[in-house]
C-alpha cells in the first residue's frame, strides 16, 4: 500500500506520542514500516520521502561512511569480475 507524505508525517507523530508498537496497530501500518518511516525521518533531517537516493543524511560522518561503503563495494564487484576474468584467461591458454 502506497501512503502520502501527510500520513506518514502524522504516524510519525502518533507514534512519538503512543509508542511504535499501539501507533502500527492503531494505524493499521506494518511495525517495521512505520519503524523504518521514522528512521528515515529522524536521519535525513526531517525529509520522509529519501526515494531518489540522493538526499542527504544531516551527519556528514554518517553520509561519508555511507558513500564508502558504496565504494567498497563497488570495488568487490570490480575485483571479482577481474578474478572471474583472469581464471577464464588462465584456462584457454593451458589448451
């Protein structure tokens, strides 16, 4: 189910007031959505709608550590695809 920015702003709130747990069930809201809501709330500065993925965390430690850990894996993936290449080299030269 798809919710508008008011309603989530609003379960926010709720669940500020009452608690996770009673605001989901009152709601009618899975727990870890409205969990994950307020998370998102709470780390980007207020924004609940991220959906680009270009916004910007309000900690810049948290934002740099995010971007390395993208980095990093990134360059796993490149490493691997290198490794897999080298084998498939190394095997049609032995022919």
């Amino acid at each position: 189910m798809i919710y508008d920015k008011a309603f989530r702003e609003e379960a926010i709130k709720l669940s500020d007031e009452i608690g996770l747990k009673k605001a989901s069930q009152q709601l009618g809201v899975p727990y870890y959505t409205l969990s994950d809501w307020r998370k998102k709330f709470k780390n980007y500065d207020g924004q609940i709608h991220v959906g680009s993925g270009h916004a910007r965390l309000k900690d810049p430690q948290k934002q740099r550590e995010m971007e390395l850990e993208k980095e990093n894996a990134e360059l796993r993936r490149a490493n691997e695809i290198l490794q897999e290449a080298m084998v498939f080299f190394v095997k049609g030269r032995k022919k």
